[in-house]
C-alpha cells in the first residue's frame, strides 16, 4: 500500500471503527496548507461518504521521511469534541531576559473541550512577564471564546528557574569549602621517647 503511494490509516468514533488509506501526496499537501495536525479535517469518500475527522496519531519514519500510519477520530457536528492542542509561548520572560534565569517548558499542548466550529488551532501564552522563580499554570491562560480548558487550572506549564551559571558557582563555592576542609593540617601529637 505504502509503495503505491497510499497511507494506511484508521478511521474510528463512537459507533465506527473503519480501515482505510489515504493519498501520500494529497495528504502531505493538506498537512502544509492546515495548521498543524489539530486542524479539522474532511474525509471523502469514493461512495461520497464526508467524515469530519481530526488527527489522532500520526506515525513517522523520519529517516525515509515517509508517514507510516494515521489515526482520523471522527468529530460530529454540532458536538462537543476533546482534544489537545499545541501550546504557544510568546515573547521573552523577563526573568530570562534581565536575571540570567532558564526557561523550563513543562508542556507542548493543552487538552480542550469545544464545538468543532471554535477549535483553536494553537493557544498562545505571552510570557514576558515571566520572572525569576516564577511559573504559569493552565489557569493564566487567557480565556478562548466557546473553549474550554480540560487540563487541571494547576498544571505548570512554563517557569524561569535560576541561572546554570549561578549554580554551578554555587557548585564551586560547595567545592572549594570542602578541598578547604580536606586541606586543613591535623594537629600532630608528639608522644616523646623515654630516654635512659
């Protein structure tokens, strides 16, 4: 199938659980001109069938660049649907930016629920105010209209840690106290021989 220039794939949703494939070059097409694997898409079939599906998995031979097998679940209209979609951070954190700090991004995507008509393709997160020490969760993110946020409001998503530079002063410093302490002569005990 792959060598015919075909993607074997799977279609399934509530009450549907269906084989199929689907055209490399028109696939790699859609995929460039959609935003991302989390855009909404239309399955036709030969017999005229319209799926509304979105991109569950997609699996990569990256080495022969080729798309091995994809995984459609189906969305129904009118609907709510769940599904996760990629996580934007935009600007620099000032902790990052003025204090030396690190940022740690502790999540790619965000896990929403929404009708098909309001899914976002990304939701964007402005981190310039990101201090050292300081962290965004799922709760700081600005609210999306008709969406709305499966992941816990607590789960951390960024933070700007300090310095590797400051640590591994901090490093040394432990170091060097200790090379100090090694270093420190022992007092010596002079026990004198008796002389007769």
């Amino acid at each position: 199938m792959r060598a015919a220039g075909r993607i074997p794939a799977i279609l399934y949703g509530k009450e549907l659980n269906k084989s199929l494939s689907i055209d490399d070059k028109e696939m790699r097409t859609l995929l460039r001109h959609a935003s991302g694997t989390s855009s909404l898409m239309r399955l036709i079939g030969e017999q005229g069938e319209d799926e509304l599906v979105l991109i569950k998995e997609m699996q990569h031979d990256h080495i022969k660049d080729q798309i091995l097998h994809i995984d459609f679940v189906q969305v129904t209209r009118g609907e709510d649907l769940q599904t996760k979609v990629p996580l934007v951070l935009l600007g620099e954190a000032e902790g990052v930016k003025t204090s030396g700090g690190i940022l740690e991004v502790l999540a790619n995507d965000i896990e929403i629920r929404c009708r098909p008509s309001n899914l976002p393709s990304q939701i964007e997160l402005d981190i310039s105010a990101l201090g050292l020490g300081e962290n965004f969760q799922v709760k700081d993110l600005p609210a999306v209209d008709g969406v709305v946020f499966v992941t816990p409001e607590d789960s951390m998503l960024v933070s700007c840690v300090g310095s590797a530079s400051g640590r591994s002063d901090a490093e040394e410093e432990v170091q060097t106290e200790e090379e100090t302490i090694s270093e420190e002569p022992e007092e010596e005990t002079s026990g004198g021989e008796n002389s007769s």
